[in-house]
C-alpha cells in the first residue's frame, strides 16, 4: 500500500501538477517534466513511471484529436511515427551496450544550441518537400533515445518546431506522435503485469489537478500569438534539456 501524502503535501503536489498541466496546455509538451519528479515523492519508481505515462496519455489522446484533424496529421507524420518505433525497439534492445550517459549529454546539448541560435534571430525551417528525408532521421533518433531512457521528446520538438506548424497542428502532432510510443509503453506494461486498477485511479486522481492546468494554458494557447507560442515551446524544450543534462551527469559522477 503506498503512503497517501499529507494536506500540505497534497496541495504543493497539486499545485505542481497543475503547472504541469498548464505547460502541456499551451505547448502539448512537458507533462512528464513535472509530473514524474513530484509523483515519485510518493510513489515508488514503477509505479510513477506507470502513473504517468497512463495520464500522459490520455491528455495527448485529448490534445491529438481536438486540435487539429489527427488523421491528416498521421498522415503528414506517418514517417516519422514508424521511423520512431523502430528507433524504440533497437534503443530498448541496445540499452546495455550504448553509451547511454553520453547519448543523453550529446543530445541535450545540440538541443541547447539549437534553442539558442533560434533565440539569436536563426529561424530554422525544414521545407514540405524535404520532410520526408528529415522525417525518418528525428524519428529515429527520438525512437533511439527513448527507447534506452523512456524521454522522446527533444527531437520530435526540433523536428515539428522547424516545420513552423501553427499552434494548433504543433500541439495535434506532437500529441500524435507521442501517443504512437506511449501505446508501446503501455502494451509493454501490460504484458509485464504492472497494468493494475489501482494505478489506473492513480493515474485518474492525479489528472484533477492536472486537468485545472491544462484548461487554463489550453486558454493561454488559444489567445496568444503564434510568436509567444514559439517562445513558450522553446522554454519547455529548454527544461527539457536541463533535465537531460542532470540525468546524463548523474550517470557520470
């Protein structure tokens, strides 16, 4: 039986979890961010990362079939979807003799570089008739990286990031995307047995609050400019890295 978390703890993890919320709202990315640190507080590894990812995925499902129409956007992204679940798979099964430490570090810094030459005025764009050569790339990569960490994001967000989507069909399709992997997660889960009923109302208990966030920044979203937009997907890529880098280094030393 986990230990329930006291009044005041309950109102910071709340708290916590509603700005988790609030970001995926606005940008469709960075729940894990903030949810996985505050959940393992008081739930044990498995069960965080099991928590998580069930919650995780259904505010993608609402995020992917809300925003935009998520059939034109798997069809738009069919490449860097399947090129990002065979990145998964060899990832998962290379986990033992990759280098995963400095994987991480290699990535997170050429994302940090990135945020930053874009910041400095370089407006990064990858033309429709290029997407389906770079497609398969970021999607492997990420499948790569999370396959050996369970962290997908960082590439998927460059690769949208430079498409210059719209705010709406940025969020549709890094929804989408995210859910192809989280349903492999999840099936994995399942057949590992740590699918339980009682992790499922975990999971449901924690999307209260999260929800509150999410309909505020799903409002943010929808009354800022496409410009604030950007930045706003910038910033949570940032942390992102950041995380990364604490990962990678807590690896090292």
């Amino acid at each position: 039986m986990e230990e329930l978390p006291g009044l005041t703890t309950a109102l910071i993890l709340s708290a916590g979890l509603a700005i988790g919320g609030l970001v995926k709202g606005v940008t469709g990315v960075g729940l894990p961010l903030f949810a996985v640190p505050l959940v393992a507080t008081f739930l044990d590894p498995r069960t965080t990362v099991v928590v998580v990812t069930l919650i995780a995925t259904l505010f993608n499902v609402i995020q992917g079939i809300t925003t935009a129409d998520p059939i034109a956007v798997l069809r738009r992204h069919t490449l860097l979807i399947v090129s990002g679940l065979v990145g998964t798979f060899l990832g998962s099964s290379a986990v033992a003799v990759l280098n995963t430490p400095y994987l991480i570090l290699t990535i997170a810094l050429t994302v940090m570089a990135f945020i930053a030459y874009s910041l400095l005025g370089w407006k990064p764009q990858i033309p429709k008739a290029r997407e389906a050569l770079l497609a398969p790339v970021f999607g492997f990569v990420a499948g790569l990286l999370g396959g050996a960490t369970s962290i997908y994001g960082p590439p998927l967000i460059v690769y949208l990031y430079c498409l210059n989507l719209p705010k709406r069909e940025f969020v549709s399709s890094i929804s989408v995307a995210y859910i192809a992997n989280q349903v492999t997660q999840i099936s994995t889960f399942y057949a590992l047995g740590l699918l339980s009923w009682t992790r499922l109302g975990m999971a449901l208990l924690i999307g209260v609050p999260i929800l509150v966030g999410f309909a505020v920044g799903t409002e943010v979203r929808d009354r800022i400019k496409q410009r604030t937009f950007s930045r706003f997907v910038l910033a949570a890529l940032f942390l992102t890295a950041l995380n990364l880098v604490r990962r990678a280094l807590t690896q090292l030393l």
